[in-house]
C-alpha cells in the first residue's frame, strides 16, 4: 500500500511540475498548489513505513519520467534517442531500488 501511496504522488508530481511551468490561471495556480500539497503528503506518509531514501528515489524517478513522457507527448518536444535510453536506465533503476527494499522499513 505505501508503494502505491509513492507512486500516485509521483503522479501528483507529473501535475505540479507541468503546473509550475505551464500555469497562468488562478484556477491552474490553485491546482498546481493542491497538486503540491497532495503529492508531499503521500510521500512524507509512505516514507514514514518506508526507507526515506528507496522513497524519494523512486518518487523523483517516477516523476521525472512522467514529466518527460509528457514533454514528448503534450507539449512537442523532440524526442532524442538519448532521452529514451536515459528514461529506461532511470526506470531499471528504480524498478531495482524497489526490488532490493524490504516492503516494509520505517515505524510499525
């Protein structure tokens, strides 16, 4: 379940960092906050029974994926060969982190 909690805050995270960027509305001000908000508070949460640092790799990881993907596929960035092998070796990365970490590893 903290697993989970990890990675929708990295989703959260895909929508706050756009936000920061893109945002130009009080409308989209206020989500980008409550994206924020959200997406710290489920990571500070599962790092609380998770390792902090297994936790915020694999948020950090998940987010910058995601942000990048959507580079590519909203927003029309080019898409570089580089950028896509340097994403799956990001991605094995934290697959592995999340591999080697016990389930459980903070207060119980």
């Amino acid at each position: 379940m903290n697993w989970l909690k990890i990675i929708i805050a990295a989703i959260f995270e895909v929508g706050w960092a756009v936000g920061l960027t893109h945002a130009s509305t009080t409308l989209e001000w206020l989500l980008t906050i409550i994206a924020i908000i959200v997406s710290f508070y489920l990571l500070i949460n599962a790092s609380q029974y998770l390792p902090v640092g297994t936790s915020y790799a694999v948020f950090v990881g998940l987010g910058t994926t995601g942000v990048t993907i959507l580079d590519f596929v909203v927003f029309g960035q080019p898409v570089i060969i580089g950028k896509i092998v340097l994403i799956f070796a990001l991605l094995a990365g934290v697959i592995g982190l999340k591999l080697v970490t016990p389930s459980e590893g903070g207060k119980k």
